[in-house]
C-alpha cells in the first residue's frame, strides 16, 4: 500500500504520542482530550470502523490527520501486488518500478484550494514568484511545437519568459555581450500576464542564430535574474536567386 505520505520507518519518535511527530493517523494511539487520554487503535482489517474514529474532543490531531484516521482508505494512492518468483526475489538495490498508465481518480475525489480575493498576490507571493521566472522550452531544439498544428516544423519559433511581473524589461545578449533584443511589458499579449514571447527576432528583425544566449530580467521592484538558454535551430535550404 502507497499512502500519500513520506516513509517514517520508526513511526517518529514515539507513536503513541502524536505529539512527537509519529504518524497516530495511521497507527492510532494515545490522544490528548480535555478530559485527559484517550486511546484509539487504528483498525486496517475493516471497512467501517466508526467505532474506531479518533475522539471528537481530541486536541493532538489535526483535521487532515482525523481525515486519513477515519477513511476506510487512511490516503492511500496505490495498491500493489507483488508477484513472487520462487526461484529469486528482490534484493537490496533492486529497483521496482511502477508504471501508471491511469490516475485512479474518480468523481468522488474532492479537491481543496485557496484564492486571494480578487485574485491579487501579496507582495511577499510577487517576489516568491520573481524568485522562478525561468524560459522555456530550453534547449529550444529546431522549432517550437506550440505553434505548429500538425506536429512539422514551423517557421515562427519563439521561447516563452514565465513568472514575470507586471513591469519587466527583459534584455537578450549573445555570448559576446552584443545586445540583441530589449523587451518589455509591451511586448507582452496583456500588461498583466505572467508571460512574454521572444520570437527570436533581434532588432533588425532578423532571425537570431543557433547559440547559447543570455537573457537579464529586470524588474524595478525586485531587482534582477540571470537566465541562459540555448537555441537549436532547424537546417534550412535556401533557394538561389
């Protein structure tokens, strides 16, 4: 059985108190109530053990931990079979891999997530997502699938800057520090978008060569990052004139 979980091999520093960090949801154990402990095992053998429910007063479990304590299913992901051959089995160092061709969700499965009134980050969120503004895809290898519909190489390649704020300048530089192309929120699709195109393109509007680049983001709020990528582009035949 795989629970959504990481491994405690010793169940934390005591099990059978919550309170050291052991995994009572999957255990049991002892819960700290207002009238004192209480001890409830977790029961594994049955499909319904609301005898078994941690205590409704208990103050040591957290409401995701009374979830998995009271589920049939603790938060279990996967369960597995291992098929044993007489003849050998594993070893230490062996390595079992599990391949999954289809998530076992169904439409029972609830799923929780939080937004900001209005959508709006914080200022601490803003720098948060500074801190990974990234390019993509990188290497850019021959062209970019995105603006192709039935998957032959395209003509109009472009990477793409994620996690931008609103007000950026981004700078393109070859290896050798020649400035090639300054972008900016104008470039952007909306002023407000976490993402920029780059199609490539210097200032010339010529199309930049296979290389190695460099791109300074710039942002008046949150300083500057660095990035560097590469870009492969397709071999072309050009035609005489």
């Amino acid at each position: 059985i795989i629970f959504n979980s990481p491994y405690d091999p010793n169940g934390g520093d005591d099990p059978y108190d919550p309170n050291s960090g052991g995994q009572i949801e999957f255990t049991g154990g002892a819960f700290s109530t207002p009238g004192g402990e209480e001890f409830v095992w977790a029961d594994i053998t049955k499909v319904s053990r609301s005898a078994k429910d941690a205590p409704e007063d208990a103050t040591s479990i957290t409401d995701e931990q009374r979830a998995i304590f009271n589920s049939p299913w603790f938060n279990t992901m996967y369960v597995v079979g291992l098929q044993r051959d007489t003849s050998a089995f594993y070893k230490d160092g062996d390595k079992f891999i599990i391949p999954v061709d289809k998530y076992p969700y169904t439409e029972e499965d609830v799923y929780q997530f939080q937004t900001t009134q209005g959508g709006g980050l914080t200022d601490n969120q803003e720098r948060d997502l500074f801190n990974k503004v990234n390019v993509y895809p990188n290497p850019l290898y021959g062209f970019n699938v995105a603006t192709s519909y039935d998957n032959s190489p395209s003509d109009e390649p472009f990477v793409t800057f994620s996690n931008l704020p609103e007000e950026i300048t981004v700078r393109v530089y070859s290896l050798s520090g020649q400035l090639l192309r300054t972008l900016t929120q104008a470039n952007k699709t909306l002023p407000t978008s976490p993402f920029l195109r780059w199609d490539l393109l210097n200032e010339s509007g010529l199309r930049v060569a296979s290389g190695l680049y460099l791109a300074i983001v710039s942002s008046p709020k949150y300083g500057e990052k660095i990035l560097k990528f590469s870009i492969i582009m397709p071999e072309k035949q050009i035609q005489k004139f």
